[in-house]
C-alpha cells in the first residue's frame, strides 16, 4: 500500500488554508458587528494572530525548499510575538486618553425591541 504524501500534505494545507480565511472571515465580521472599540479591537487582534498563523502553516506544508519554510518560520513567530503586543499597545493608548469601554445597557442597540 503506497501513500501519496503530496496529496496528504495538500489536503491538510488546504484545510489549514480554509480555516485561516474562516478566522479571517469571522474576525471581519466581529470588527463590523461588535459594539465598541476594545470587542473590535479584540477581533481584529485575535483573527491578526490566529487566522494568519494557521494560514502561514499551510504554506509551510507547501514550501518548495527549505529557505522558504525557514522564512516562514521566521515571519509565524514575528506575528506570533508582534501581534498581540500591538493590540495591547493600541489599546492602552487608548485607554490612557480616556476611551472608555461600553458597559451594561450602553452596550443594547437602539430598537432592539427591549423598550
């Protein structure tokens, strides 16, 4: 019984390709529907770190020598690090000029039916 490793390898690559534009997609989503600054910046963070690194992954499995995978590799742990330290960065700022976030009922929609 023979497997065909090139084919294994573009299964699992497409599907970790799939499912960092699934996270990309609903993170796009979260930054048009969530309520105020800090949630979309959460989405927008969390998407930036997840959706790319699964999506860098299933390039790696498709690298054609290994200087690709090793550049790769170098730009997955730069996001990994990069990225989160610059939504908190953002979001301090933010917090430090006095950008409150919503809470309680400030966070209902106007015409929600809640009246």
């Amino acid at each position: 019984m023979n497997i065909d490793w090139a084919l294994i390898l573009d299964i699992a690559s497409w599907g970790l390709f799939l499912a960092g534009g699934l996270a990309m997609l609903s993170g796009a989503i979260g930054l048009v529907r969530f309520p105020d600054f800090y949630t979309r910046l959460h989405a927008a963070g969390v998407t930036d770190t997840g959706g790319a690194e699964l999506i860098l992954i299933g390039m790696l499995l498709q690298a054609p020598t290994w200087i690709v995978a090793v550049k790769l590799i170098f730009i997955g742990v730069f996001l990994f690090l990069t990225s989160p330290v610059a939504t908190h960065a953002i979001a301090h700022s933010a917090w430090m000029v006095g950008f409150k976030p919503l809470q309680g009922s400030a966070l209902r929609y106007e015409g929600d039916g809640d009246e």
